[in-house]
C-alpha cells in the first residue's frame, strides 16, 4: 500500500501571497488531518477533513482553508501569508470508525516546509 | 485546558543504555495517548498507542510505554539504545469522542545516542 504523499516538498513565498500545499491519502483512508510544526515544536493541529467537509478545527484563522476531494485526497490554501506562517505542514491520513472516536491510528505524510520570507 | 508536557528538550545516551522519555499530559479524562518518532527530513511514526486496558504498551523497535493515572504520565522506555534511535520523540493525546484527527502534542524530546 502507498503511504500519505506531500508536496511540494519545500517552497519558498514572501509575505503576503498565496500558497497551496497537496495531499495525496493512503490507499483506503478517508480521512485528512493537516497539522503545522513550527521550527523547535510540536505539530499543532489546523483542521480535518471527511467526506469533502470540514470536520473539526484547531485554533487558526479562516485565511487556511482547505480542500478534500472524492478521492480523498486534500489541500491546504493559506492567504495571505504572514512570517510566522513558516512551518512544516504534515498531512495525515486515517480511515474513520464510527465507534472509538479519536482512536484511529493517523498516518503521516514527511511534510512540505515552507518559508515565508 | 488540554496540553501535553515533555520537560527534557533534548537527551543523550550511551549506545546500549536503557532510555526513559517523559511525558505528562493534562486532561479532563482519560484520553487516547501516543507516542510518535520524527526522523529528519521524515513524518511522523506511530510507536505505540494507548487506548485502554493493561497500562504497559508494547510498541514498534522495541519500545515500551506505560500509562499511570495517577501521575498523568505516559513515558516511553527502551532497555538499549541502538545509535539508529537517535531522532525527535513527541508524546500526544486524542480526545475521546472529539475530531478523530486532532492530536494535542508536546513540544518534543530530541534523543541523541553517543558510541
């Protein structure tokens, strides 16, 4: 089985612009949760998406928007960057059970690192 | 609030030394805890989870972790250490019955493995 795939797998924007970051799931997962780490941190989450919604939010601001489409792959927009947005973004995969909410095993993808100069 | 601590940033052991990382986490109840592994350059990997039932979990490489309720740990242990551990360690927790993907983690211990 493939596992969760990112890219680009390093960019480089400047402040103010537009960036969007894609995610390809591992086979049989429906699931896409994005999470951010910052240099010296853990990842912190910034959204999940199932069955191409939006289905639960970390504390972030509407300007990182996401994607999920049919076949369960996923992107990341962020508008309007700002320097702080400079990060590794991971994307992790999981299938959705309906019993044992928050138990399911995510599978991560190396990331994209981007640099917001 | 929920939040994770891993209070050493950075450790190191001999090759062939026993290995403790700490984690404590705060949280109204039980949560779902996990212990995962960043290579550089690499995503993170799942070592073990813990759900419920027996408190000491068997994980990949070796590694073990047990939960105690009391103290509101969950620390990663190995018997010996091999130099290709060296890497970032991060303890996290899943809320029950909240997003299934949110994992609240720690700020990470980096293991570095001296010959």
């Amino acid at each position: 089985e493939t596992g969760v795939t990112q890219s680009p797998t390093h960019l480089i924007k400047t402040r103010g612009q537009q960036v969007t970051l894609r995610c390809s799931s591992q086979s049989g997962h429906n699931t896409v949760s994005w999470y951010q780490q910052a240099l010296g941190q853990g990842p912190q989450f910034i959204f999940q998406y199932y069955r191409e919604e939006e289905n639960g939010r970390g504390n972030f601001p509407p300007r990182f928007s996401g994607l999920q489409f049919p076949n369960y792959s996923s992107e990341l927009n962020v508008n309007a960057l700002e320097l702080d947005d400079s990060a590794l973004y991971l994307c992790a995969s999981s299938l959705r059970t309906d019993t044992l909410s928050g138990a399911n095993v995510l599978t991560f993808g190396a990331g994209s690192r981007l640099t917001v100069l | 609030a929920q939040s994770v601590t891993q209070p050493d940033i950075h450790i190191t052991v001999s090759e062939g030394a026993s290995l403790e990382l700490r984690c404590n986490y705060s949280y109204g109840a039980t949560p779902y805890l996990f212990w995962y592994v960043q290579s550089p350059g690499q995503g993170l990997q799942l070592l073990l989870k813990y759900f419920s039932g027996d408190t000491l979990v068997q994980g990949i490489k070796g590694f073990e972790a047990e939960f105690k309720r009391s103290q509101s740990s969950f620390n990663l242990r190995k018997p010996s250490v091999h130099w290709s551990d060296a890497a970032e360690y991060f303890c996290a927790v899943g809320a029950r019955g909240g997003s299934q993907g949110n994992r609240i983690f720690g700020k990470g211990t980096k293991l570095s493995v001296k010959p």
